[in-house]
C-alpha cells in the first residue's frame, strides 16, 4: 500500500479538469492526481460504473420502517485505486438523502449530478493502490425503477415491505456503488426491522438478535457479486432450512401474501436443494457457502438469479411455488451469469443461453421434453420471428431480455454441442465456469476457450450463431 507523504500539499491545477500536483523537492517526478471516470465504458449502459478503484467489500446497513416506508442506511464502501485519484464517483441515484460522508474517517466534499453520479472530493489526493474507505449516511425512501425496455428494477414496495432486485440498473437507488458487472466485492448486510417482519438478503444468515422492538440480521456474502445481483428483502416471510444431500445449508423463503401452504414451502426448499445437486454433477461444485431462494409478490413478473438466492415474483399465481425448470434455469445461473459474470452487457447470452438449456437439461432428466425435442421446438420459430432479428452476442440495450438471449443462446449452445461432441461438451460445462469463477468473461473469450476443450475450429458456428442475424440453416 502507497501512503501519502505528509510533505504533500495538494494544490489545485485545471481546475476543470480536477487536477491536482502533489508539493514535491525541487528536481522529483511531480506526482499527479487525476478523477476517476464516471463511467465504465459499457456501450449499452455508458454512465453505470465508475473508473479509478476497485471495489473490495461493501458493508450495508438498513434500517427498515413500515410506517414512513423509508430507510435509514449507513452504507461502507471498502476499495484500492486503480491510478492517482484527485475525486471518484459512485452511483447513486433517487430521493435519498445524504447526511454524512467521509473518506478514510474524514469529511469529504461531494455533489450529486445528472441521474446517478456521486462525485466525492477527498481532502487529500488518493495514491494508485491505496487502500481506502468511504462512508455514507443515508435516509428516504428508495426510488423504483421502471425502464419501459427493461422492466421494473430497485426497491420494490410489496404490502408489507419491499425487496431490491437490481438487473441491470437498480442498486444505484439502495446504495452508493460502483455498478459494473466487472467490478465484484463481498458483501456484509446488517437489516433491522420491527420484529414481525422478516429480514433476507445474499449469503448466510451469521447473526440474529431482537431487542426494543426490533430485530436485526446479520448476512455475509463471502464470494464477489457483481452488485446487479445483490438482494434485500423485508417482509412477513415463512422460512424453512435444510441442507443439500451434498451439505451446502439452504434457506428458502416464501412471502406470506402468497398463500403459500407449509407442505409447499418445505417442498420449495427441498427441490432447491434437489436442483442444486442435480446441477452440481454437471457445472462442478457449488460456488457459494449457501443457497436457498425467495418467493415474493412484487408486482415485477420475472424471477432473478440473484447471488446464491434467488428470488421467484409469482405474485400472478397464488398459492404457487417455482416449477422444477424455473429452478433450474435460476439456480443454472449461479454458475453461468453470477460465478462467471459477462464483461459486457453485450455478452449476457453466456447468462441467459445457459440457464436456458439448464431447463432443457433439467426437463430431460425428469420425464419432460430430450434436450433435442427442446431444441426443435424452439427452431421451429419461423424465420419471419422477431426472434431471429439481431445478434446473440449483441442484441443491443434494448434487447438484453429478449427471445434471442435466452432461446437463441440455447440453441446456439446445443449446435456447439453437436459440434464438439458430448464428451468434450460436459467437459466443457465444468470447466469453464471453473475456469472464470468469480470473474467475468467475453463471448470471445468463450468461443476462444470451447475451441480448446473441443479441439475444433467453431469460426464458422459463432458466425453463424452468436455473430449473424436471422435463422441459421442447419
């Protein structure tokens, strides 16, 4: 770690530009602070992300009150510069209101401009790898997104409290963050709500206490999440544990408002743990400390891949639990899409391919359709579809949810298998995420590394498949 000099004395320089020149003795290299970008370059979200650090660890606390529906919130932001920072931003976004913010326990300048950008301004420059800590103090109530492309993202309100589900653009309203799927941290979360409410989030439950009135959680996520992928929830939940054949613990919720039976909720938890097993023998070992699932009647219409938890709005069918393939294609995710995240958005086909043809997968080991029947259906789309207009590996903003994504990038995973054989196929499923975990790859990355397991050239199928517009001839 780089300390700064106590002969430094930070001198403003480009004032516009946010410059500053460290004091040095007469004949040293001047030492230059620059900001940090306040983007991460992503094409299709330019403004998510931050450049300049690296996000080790994110420490949330919240405090949940039903009567104002608001939170109050002290939020930690622990990161290492990446180069000489004179100011940073973090995303941020909503009616929040900041009441304190410190830089390494020190009062730091800040601004909040156009729709997400936190601008801090330490008193001191920061040296590139320096350790440092932001502090933020919060209150409000959380803004909901609601993208007419992208859906509902955020705080969600439900009746009896709210959940936060982020993809792709929602953590900015909970918390201050650095929102790039390529930026992963671990997470701590400590949640406290009047005692009759239940409070969830990613990881495992590590502490729990009620006092006045309230209780308060303790949840550590201990593997890198991309922030898309972090949860909160609070709520009147019912709560089942257990643990997987293989022993991973599992914790599943399901939302009283639902009407979920206990017979139903135990079922929940059990098939859970069920798929996890089923999809362990074929992707390789569990990628987290835990698992489980919540079931929500959020109003939102989709289920998320949230980290090693996912989360199943089935709102729209009382009295119901997630079917055996919905399991699968979520919890497929935690290793296509979570464990390995896509490098840009362009690539989230290695997220939603995947986990679609963990449901083909899934359905053909448990009396539904052979992966191939799966296969042909999904063909069969005719030409003229809208599901054949625009590129798998670059669908485009408005697009990263659309049929292409997940049917397309299904089928386009089971040519590459009949391509490279089943052998080298299941090898393959192994290994990459194997190969990636807890890190971010690209479709060239991908098509790169299945060219190496499959000993094949796949030019000519990723041109076809992931690169080309329209239906591929068979």
């Amino acid at each position: 770690m780089s300390r700064t000099p106590r002969a430094l004395a930070a001198v403003a320089l480009g004032a516009a530009a946010g410059l500053l020149v460290a004091a040095v003795p007469a004949g040293a290299d001047a030492v230059r602070f620059t900001p940090g970008a306040p983007g991460a370059g992503d094409p299709y979200f330019p403004d998510m992300g931050n450049g300049g650090f690296d996000v080790s660890h994110y420490d949330i606390a919240l405090r949940y009150d039903p009567k104002t529906k608001a939170i109050q919130a002290v939020t930690t932001v622990t990161a290492r510069a990446t180069q000489n920072l004179s100011r940073f931003d973090l995303d941020f976004q909503g009616p929040l209101k900041i009441s304190s913010l410190t830089v390494d326990g020190r009062k730091a300048a800040y601004t909040r401009s156009g729709t997400q950008e936190l601008v801090i301004t330490p008193r001191k420059g920061l040296r590139e790898h320096r350790r440092f800590q932001v502090r933020a103090v919060y209150s409000g109530v959380p803004q909901t997104i609601n993208d007419p492309a992208l859906g509902v993202s955020g705080w969600i309100p439900t009746a009896d409290g709210g959940i936060m589900l982020n993809q792709p653009i929602g953590a900015a309203t909970v918390y201050p963050v650095n929102d790039q799927p390529t930026d992963k941290a671990t997470y701590s979360f400590t949640l406290t709500a009047p005692q009759d409410l239940t409070t969830l989030a990613n990881g495992d439950l590590t502490g729990k206490r009620t006092r006045g009135g309230l209780t308060t959680t303790r949840w550590e996520m201990r593997s890198p999440m991309a922030s898309e992928l972090a949860m909160v929830a609070f709520g009147k939940y019912d709560v089942v544990t257990g643990r997987t054949k293989s022993g991973v613990p599992n914790l599943t919720a399901t939302d009283r408002a639902m009407g979920i039976s206990a017979a139903d909720a135990k079922k929940f938890n059990d098939q859970t743990a069920e798929v996890v097993d089923f999809e362990s023998g074929m992707y390789g070992r569990w990628p987290y400390s835990s698992t489980g699932g919540v079931t929500v009647k959020a109003g939102v219409g989709y289920a998320l891949e949230t980290q090693g938890r996912p989360v199943y709005d089935l709102g729209r069918h009382p009295g119901t639990i997630p079917s055996g393939d919905l399991l699968a294609h979520e919890l497929g995710h935690q290793w296509f899409g979570d464990s390995v995240s896509p490098e840009r958005w362009a690539d989230i086909w290695l997220n939603e391919g995947f986990a679609t043809y963990s449901e083909w997968l899934y359905g053909a080991a448990h009396g539904g359709k052979t992966v191939q029947q799966a296969f042909d259906a999904a063909y069969a789309t005719p030409a003229s579809d809208d599901l054949w207009k625009g590129k798998v590996a670059d669908p485009g903003r408005d697009h990263i949810f659309d049929g292409l994504v997940y049917d397309r990038g299904a089928m386009a995973i089971h040519v590459l298998r009949q391509t490279i054989g089943d052998k080298a196929f299941f090898t393959l499923l192994k290994a990459w995420p194997a190969r990636y975990r807890y890190g971010n790859a690209s479709t060239k990355d991908f098509v790169a590394f299945a060219q190496h397991i499959g000993r094949k050239d796949l030019s000519d199928w990723a041109a076809k498949w992931l690169y080309g517009e329209g239906k591929p001839a068979l």
